[in-house]
C-alpha cells in the first residue's frame, strides 16, 4: 500500500505502523516546497476585541494585491469567521479525519478570493494528534490544490492549549488588543506566557477601535514598557492600528467584510496600510512557509 492510497486517516495509521524506519518525509513522499505559504497566528489574551473582523478584512486587504489566503478559523468555543462573512460550510476538518473529504474538499470560498477552512469543531483533536495522525494531515497540505501565498489562523482568545499550540507553530504572532484596561492586562497576559513558557521572543501587535493613531500608539509603548521592565528584552512590531468606524459594525451586521461594503472608509484604508506592511515584512524573510508550520505541529 502506497502513501498516496491511504486514502482515510485509519489506513494511513495502519500504513505508518507497518512501515518500519520510514522517515516523516518518506511517509508523506515529499514536503511543500519553501515560499507557500506564510503563517501569521492572530490572537487576543481576552475575547470581544475584534479579532475575527480584523482577520477577515486583512485577508481580503492582502488578497486584493494579489495574494492568495487561506483563513484557519481555529476558535473552538466561538468558531465565527464563516458567519461574519456569510457562509454555511458543510464540511469541517472532521470530515479529514474520518476520511469523507480531503482538505481541498472541505476548504470554502470566501468574498474578495479568500479561502476558509473551517477547523472549528476540529480543534480540540487536531491539538491531541499522535504522530501518525498529524503525518495524514502534513500528507493532506503537500496535496493541497489550492494556491496559497498566506494563512492566518483566527485564534482563540485567552491562554489555553489550543492557542499556544498554533502560537507556536507560526511564523509570526499577531497580538490583538483595544485601549481598555482589561483588554491591555489580558494581552500582557498571553504575552508573559508564550514569552516565559515558550520562549517566544517576537511578536506583532495590532490596536483595535482606537480613538486615533496616537492613543494607539500610547497603547502599545504601555504594553511594551511593562514587558520590558518585566519580561525581559522582548521583540515587538506595530502592526497598525484601527480606528473606530462604525463601518465595522454595520458590516458585522450584514455578515459582509467592511472592505467589501465600505472599502472608503477610514478603518478599511488602515486594513490597506496593515496589508503592505505584512506584505513587506514577508518580502526581507524566507523561512517561514506551511513546511516550517506543519513540521512545528510535529514537534509540539
């Protein structure tokens, strides 16, 4: 029986255990080459800051300049990302495991050339994978036909299993937080885990619903002293920010992204500048790509 003809993830678990001496690259013929495609995991250490709005319309910011992306909508408790844009899947990534679908299969289109892959109800087995489980699943993106350049995963808010597991897998981590106190705390919060648990040194931050850019600002040079006084020296990027507009809730309400309804607006013209700055920050890196997410998840 060949690699290519276990065909559900029981025939693949009976195929790796036969295979004796067979390495990770063996099992799944040949890994993705580098260059497709990058990884951004965005996160928020509490929910209710607008996470899921900001990965819609920065997906399809990117993809207006030519990008191809994949969203991973990776939030078990609050799985919305397919609501805010006003889709039904029928599929899920369960239906990979139980063999009924392959991942192009149950992979959605989206507005603006987006692509969704509906993991949701999946995520609490997809961070419990043996080995051989997440070898079907490595097999299953090498034969991806989809054209991806970029995924970003719409994380769970807070600090639990789920959101580490993908925090670490990524190439970038995206902080999201607003000017409130708590929400301020709770981003300090995830921060001082990844950082103290993991090791992770880099992150990227975005400041949502600000009054303007410089309370924006303000934000993110208090979050940052306060890592540096107690975290040690750390690494952080202003992404951007988005302003309040209410674009955002009245596209949330028409379960539409504000780029598709409102693409004048003043938050959709910050998605635009956020856009070119991810975009330019992938251009002076090289080692970031799904081989580097997936062969992660096979260490964690």
């Amino acid at each position: 029986m060949t690699m290519n003809q276990a065909a559900t993830l029981k025939e693949w678990k009976n195929y790796c255990e036969t295979e004796k001496g067979v390495t990770a690259e063996d099992r799944t013929g040949h890994l993705p080459t580098p260059g497709i495609p990058k990884v951004l995991c965005f996160s928020s250490g509490k929910g209710g800051v607008g996470k899921t709005s900001i990965v819609t319309n920065l997906a399809m910011a990117v993809s207006k300049k030519g990008k191809n992306v994949l969203i991973l909508d990776a939030d078990l408790g609050l799985a919305n990302v397919d609501v805010m844009l006003g889709i039904t899947p029928k599929y899920s990534i369960q239906h990979v495991f139980s063999g009924e679908k392959t991942l192009s299969e149950i992979i959605v289109d989206g507005p603006g050339g987006i692509k969704l892959l509906p993991a949701s109800s999946g995520i609490q087995e997809l961070c419990h994978l043996d080995d051989s489980e997440k070898l079907f699943l490595l097999n299953e993106f090498d034969t991806l036909t989809h054209p991806i350049d970029i995924m970003f995963i719409d994380n769970a808010a807070g600090i639990s299993d789920s959101v580490m597991y993908f925090n670490m897998a990524s190439e970038e981590r995206v902080v999201i937080l607003t000017p409130e106190p708590t929400s301020i705390t709770d981003a300090y919060a995830l921060i001082k885990v990844l950082s103290q648990q993991y090791r992770v040194s880099e992150f990227s931050i975005i400041v949502n619903w600000s009054n303007s850019k410089k309370e924006a600002q303000n934000v993110f040079k208090q979050l940052t002293s306060v890592a540096d006084r107690f975290l040690g020296f750390l690494s952080f990027n202003f992404l951007g920010y988005i302003p309040r507009d209410l674009c955002i809730p009245k596209s949330v309400r028409q379960q539409k992204a504000a780029l598709e309804l409102f693409p004048a607006c003043r938050a959709c013209q910050e998605f635009e500048k956020i856009a070119e700055t991810v975009l330019s920050n992938f251009e002076k890196k090289n080692d970031g790509n799904i081989k580097f997410f997936w062969q992660n998840l096979l260490r964690l």
